[in-house]
C-alpha cells in the first residue's frame, strides 16, 4: 500500500478509513480526493468528470 500520495503528500494511516477513487482505484491524501454525489475521486478523475464550462 503506497504511503505517499502523486501530490506528495503523505497518506494518513490507517489507509483503510480512506475511500479509493471509484474511476481510478487508488488511495489519495485528503487534499486530492474529492466526493462529488456521495462518490470519492482523486483531484485528476475529478477534473476529467466535471463539465464543461458552457460558452
């Protein structure tokens, strides 16, 4: 299980309270992990989900 977070961050333990992002799988810090509609993505899934801005 990885201790550190893409961020650099450390992820706390126990990692097992944390929720894996549900498009990629992996853990995240709590900086990088965002719940949108009860759902937990990294910061990257979350940003490639989100809509785009209309014109």
């Amino acid at each position: 299980m990885p201790t550190s977070c893409e961020c650099g961050m450390t992820i706390e333990q126990p990692a097992t309270r944390l929720t894996p992002c549900h498009e990629c799988g992996t853990l995240r810090c709590r900086s990088c992990a965002i719940e949108m509609d009860t759902i937990t993505y990294c910061r990257w899934c979350a940003i490639s989900l989100a809509p785009a801005p209309s014109a």
